[in-house]
C-alpha cells in the first residue's frame, strides 16, 4: 500500500481516537502528523514490514503516544487557570451532519469534517476527564472503536483480564451517573431556543425555569480572558452570570434566526449549542449545554482563545 492510501484510509480513524484521548483538536492533529512521519520514515507501510495489522499498530503508536502526553498534561492542568475543559467541535446549525454537507465552509477544518458524524457529546468529553489515562484509553477504544480485549491489553500493556475488569467497571458507573432515559436532540434543540429565546428576551422567570437548582457552571478562560475562576453552583447565581453575559451582549445587530445580537445557535460536538460573540474579543465563547429531566444540568464555556483558534469562528461574523 502506498503512503498517500495508508493516510488517507487510517487518518480520520487516528484523528478520532487521539481527539478523544486528549481532548484538544491542535494536539490531535499534530500527534498523528507525527506518527505518520514515523511509518514513513520506518517504511511501516510496505508489504515487507514485519506489521501484521498496519491499522492495529497505527492505533497503538497513537494510544501510547496520548498516554504519554496526557500524563505530562495532568501535571500542567494542576496549575491551569480555572477550570480545564476540552477543546469543542463546532458546525453550523443548519449543517445536517454526513459527508455530504463537508463539502461546503467546512473545507478548510479537516477534523471537523471527519467528526460531523461524531456521536461523543461534549458532556461525555468532559466526563472522560475524570478518568486515569489508561481508563480512558481502555474505555474509548472499547466502547468507541470496538477494539477487542486481547487487542486493548496490547494497546495499554495491561493484562486481558484487567482490561475486561477497567471497562466493566467504568461502564457500569457512568450509567449509574446518566440519566435513566437517553435525552433526544430534538428535545435538546427545543430546549436550547427556549434558552436562546428567554436571553434574547430578557425573561429571566422563564430562563430560571429551564436551570436545574443544583445546575453547575464552568467557565474556561485559561487566564487569557475574563471567566469565573471557579464552577458556579446553584441556580440563582448561574442566573446572576447569565445576566453579566447578557447585558455585555446588548447593543449588537441581530442574528440571521432573529436572536440577539452576537448570539447563534450551532451543533457543539454533535448536539445543539450556542456561540456567544463580542466587538471587543478577538475570539468568541463557546457554550455547551447538558440536559436532565428538561432543565439544564450543566453549562459549559469555553471562552479560552488558545482552545478555539481551529474553530476558525471570530467576532466579526
């Protein structure tokens, strides 16, 4: 197999399992560009390489290396700046996902085009932090890519059994932390415009009805940009930082859908969110909203501008 066919059948496969491990667009990309490297330069891809399953191998050198580079990682988000969230995947709302809709403005993002299918919600990436790397390698290539335990244990270099054990353990106790019922994205949508459609209107009784009493907010600026140090819990007071938010919004020119100025509905990660836009930054936020029992039960913003340059969004649009 050429070099050329070897990237273009394993890199989407690559993308999507290193964007998982780390979190991050820019270090996914660079990672796989430099495993690449590495086929070529050790010739990998010839049929006369000692490689029995070039696409198991490649998956492999890509784990460990995300292995390695999330356990530097661990150390630097220790004394990061507030919270830490992952880099988001964002699309045009009105981008109905599949290959053919990546034909359009989205040419130039290579990854957000191999992701438009990507059914990983940005709540699940969060929760993905929780875990050790190896949880999560062991779980993403799991549950994600149906990678046999034979081939993890080989992947992670941990025993079968104990791979078997790290998954079913980790299955079982995210499905006690889900909700019972799995939430639809039409309900999600739905409840996104009743959100955008309360902001926009300066109904805060109706905005205080769509946040859970014990909804948490997360705001990553990463010290470069204005955002709260720490998660803000209650409903009440993630009100009181909505209203912030929505009195440094006014005055803008209204949206194509009628909303507020600077305020537009996309798909974050697959599932219905917003971008929040300023004259006054460079970058925009980007807001991801996680639902249970039709109430907000968490809000994330993602306003740290290293974490949205591959976005290609701006405050001028």
């Amino acid at each position: 197999m050429e070099l050329d066919s070897v990237y273009r059948t394993y890199r989407p496969l690559l993308l999507s399992l290193a964007y998982r491990m780390l979190g991050t667009v820019t270090e996914a990309e660079d990672l796989v560009q430099d495993v690449f490297i590495t086929v070529q330069q050790q010739n990998l891809y010839q049929e006369e390489s000692a490689v029995r399953s070039l696409k198991a191998y490649l998956c492999k050198m890509v784990t460990n290396r995300c292995l390695d580079q999330l356990k530097s990682a661990r150390k630097q988000r220790e004394v990061y700046t507030g919270p830490w969230l992952p880099e988001p995947l964002v699309q045009d709302y009105a981008i109905t996902p599949g290959p053919a809709s990546a034909a359009g403005q989205q040419a130039q993002d290579p990854l957000q085009i191999l992701l438009l299918e990507d059914t990983l919600s940005y709540a699940f990436l969060v929760m993905l932090e929780r875990l050790t790397p190896v949880e999560r390698a062991v779980f993403i290539l799991r549950e994600a890519f149906d990678f046999n335990y034979h081939e993890i244990a080989d992947f992670v270099n941990r025993t079968e059994p104990g791979c078997r054990k790290i998954y079913s353990r980790l299955k079982r106790k995210i499905q006690e932390e889900r909700p019972a019922e799995p939430f639809s994205s039409s309900r999600a949508e739905q409840l996104v415009l009743q959100f955008l459609h309360a902001g926009a209107t300066g109904d805060m009784e109706g905005l205080l009805a769509l946040l859970a009493e014990d909804i948490v907010l997360y705001s990553d600026g990463g010290g470069k940009v204005l955002a709260a140090l720490r998660p803000v819990h209650s409903s009440q007071r993630v009100l009181a930082f909505i209203q912030g938010l929505i009195a440094k919004g006014q005055g803008q020119s209204q949206g194509q859908d009628g909303s507020a100025g600077g305020v537009r509905l996309v798909r974050v990660n697959g599932q219905p969110g917003l971008v929040l836009t300023s004259a006054e930054e460079a970058y925009p936020t980007v807001v991801s909203l996680e639902f249970q029992d039709d109430r907000i039960q968490r809000i994330y913003l993602i306003r740290n501008p290293d974490k949205l340059q591959h976005l290609k969004l701006s405050a001028a649009e």
